[in-house]
C-alpha cells in the first residue's frame, strides 16, 4: 500500500509517472532494451527528450525564444554556473531562506563582482521582504520563489526591472508562471517533476549569450555549451527525463497548471486551517500571503514540545510518512507538492485532530 508521503525531496510522484518509468526500466517502448541501456542518441530516446521538452514549453507557456535544458550537478551546481556565466559587476539576491543564502554564498565565493542583498533572516526568515529596492546597475537578480526547509513562498511574477533569475526548485509547476519576467527559470527536478539527479534550466537565449566573455568558464559550466548542443553536449540523465515526461502528461491530461493552481490552494488550505485552529500546533509563518503552499512547516506550542517524537511515531502510524521538519530548523513540515492527494492531506488532519485529542 503507498503511504501518505510529505517527504521535501524526494517526494511523492505520481503514479503514473512511477508505473511508466518503472516499465520503461524494464523496456522501453518495445525496443528489446532498457531506457538504462538505449543510446541517448538513439530513435528510441531522443523522442523521449523531445517530447518532455515540448510538453515543459506548452504547459508552461515558454516562448521560442527560450531554451529548455537538462542538466546534472542539481540545483546547487546552478548556484555557481550563475555568477560563472553572469556576474560582472554586481548582482543581487533576495536572501529568504536556507537555499537563497547558498545562491548567494556562491556568488561572494567566486568572487567576480559585489553582492548586494535584502534578507529577511531577522525574523528567521519566517517572511518574504517587500518594497524594497533592487539597484538599477546589477548584472541580475536572484530570487528563490519557494522556500522549501522555512516555507514561505512567492506566488507572483515579480518585476524589478533588472535582469530576473528564479530557483523554482520547490514550486516550479504549482501554478501559472510568465516565464517571459525572468531571464532564467532553474530547479532540482526532485520536488514537484521527477526523480532527483536532473535539474530543469528554462533561459532566454539573447541573456545566455550575454554571458562573461574575458572569463574562462568551463565547458560544462557554460549555459551556451548545452543550448548549442540541445542539451546533449554530454550523456543527458535518460531515466529523470523519461519521468519528468510522465509528470508532464499527467499534469497535462488533468487540466494543466490552473488546475494545479486549484488543488495547490485546496490543500495548503485544509492544512493551514487545521493548524490555525489546532491548540497544539502553530504555524511559524504567520503572514498568510507568504505561506509557501508546498512545504507547510508547523511546530508544537511550547508547553507541548515533548511530544514531538510520539506524534511523529503516532503519524508514522497512520501511513503519515516525511513530516520532520528539515535538520537545521526542526519542527515539523508537510511537504504537499503536486502529487500529493487531498485524501493525503485529509489523512494527515484527522491524525493530528486524534493525537490532540488524546494528549491535551
Ligand atoms: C532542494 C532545493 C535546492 C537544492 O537542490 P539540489 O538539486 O539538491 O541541488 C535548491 N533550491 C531549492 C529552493 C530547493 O528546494
């Protein structure tokens, strides 16, 4: 029987994309071989690549003159390929959370130009800064849409009028997005799309090409390198992609990113309201606005702390699976992305609701 699985990332998939890829491993398409063994370069893979690529343009809208790559390294190789390929002078980053601070750090580590940045860790980053102003002069901004380990999220496409760059790692195919806001569109495939071990970059060709030119980047690192090469430059990772395909259609023949939109709201909803109204639990974000819909973090009340290990054991017992909150923060934290049910979420509630019944 599958659990109820809230797990950060790795997380819940659908089942399509499970039973399809793990057919697929077995053979793919009637070709005597598995997706592990076919050429990358073969008939029977490159419409696989093809067709994720066209379903990542239409569901998300992307205009021609993007590029949709799949790369190795995840989302933190992206952290340095940005200032690698980008950073002239200045650059700026929105620091709200665990992932924005490594962006950053990446950035001041190489050591191409100045880092300036607006955070919100004053209040342990349980917020998502506004108003705030973006220098007229930097080379890009950088911004982390969804906060996965603090749970905060921003669900509009902003416009500072710079260059915009977006690690949509967490919520990327939650909701509607205008690609053409942003230069730069990246994530780790593990949240919301496929298995881990691909990252997804959507870039606008005329910025990749903008790249530093008196710099030696390395082949690898070099945006231009994979859109040259329709991201083949090197052996792409078949399988991830395979499953990204899966996603995709199943996203597709449910009604697209609106209806994600939809159950996106009606489960961070129920959760929301159970915590709000629990006595037990309390949600550390406590502007509504910037409540991240795909990580719901929550933390017992002070006088109930002890019992943290039981209600997790409790849980656990219920088929409620992945709800400890991240190592460096602790808590607890229901990851709902996609793929996540109502009927998870609901299962979820009534074992919190038993629990503080029992121990109140
Ligand atoms: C998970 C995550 C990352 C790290 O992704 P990797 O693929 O493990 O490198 C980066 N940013 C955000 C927002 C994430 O949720």
């Amino acid at each position: 029987m599958r659990k109820h699985i809230f797990n950060a990332g790795p997380c819940k998939l659908s089942d399509r994309t499970i039973e399809n890829t793990a057919k697929a491993v077995l053979e793919l398409n009637n070709c005597g071989q598995s997706i592990m063994e076919v050429s990358h370069r073969s008939k029977d893979f490159e419409p696989v690549l093809d067709e994720t690529i066209a379903l990542m343009r239409e569901i998300l809208n992307i205009p021609e003159n993007y590029s949709v790559l799949f790369l190795g390294g995840g989302a933190s190789l992206q952290f340095c390929m940005i200032p690698y390929n980008f950073l002239k002078t200045k650059a700026f980053y929105l620091n709200t959370g665990t992932w924005a601070t490594k962006a950053k750090e990446e950035a001041e580590l190489l050591g191409f130009g100045e880092v300036v940045s607006v955070s919100s860790k004053d209040k342990n980053f349980t917020y998502i800064p506004k108003g705030f102003e973006v220098p007229k002069d930097v080379d890009y901004a950088h911004i982390t849409t969804n906060n996965t380990i603090r749970g905060t999220e921003i669900r509009e496409d902003w416009d500072f009028g710079v260059p915009l760059i977006a690690d949509m790692s967490s919520d990327i195919l939650s909701r509607p997005v205008d690609v053409t806001k942003y230069k730069m569109i990246y994530g780790g495939a593990q949240k919301n799309m496929g298995p881990a071990g691909v990252t997804f970059v959507i870039i606008e060709n005329e910025f990749a090409k903008s790249f530093v030119t008196d710099r030696k980047i390395p082949t690898m690192l070099k945006y231009m390198t994979h859109i040259d090469n329709g991201t083949m430059y090197n052996t792409p990772p078949c399988i991830n992609i395979f499953a990204i395909r899966e996603t995709l259609l199943w996203i597709k023949e449910l009604g697209g990113l609106k209806i994600m939109d939809k159950l996106a709201d009606e489960r961070a909803n129920l959760l929301y309201n159970a915590i709000d109204n629990s006595k037990m639990f309390v949600a550390p974000v406590q502007v509504k606005e910037d409540r991240s819909r795909m990580n719901i973090d929550f933390v017992f009340k002070p006088e109930f702390q002890e019992l943290e290990a039981d209600f997790l054991k409790f849980v656990a017992s219920k088929n409620c699976v992945g709800l400890k909150g991240h190592r460096s923060v602790g808590g607890l934290r229901a990851s709902t992305y996609n793929a996540c049910t109502i009927e998870d979420v609901k299962s979820l509630i009534v074992a919190m609701t038993e629990f503080e019944k029992s121990n109140l």
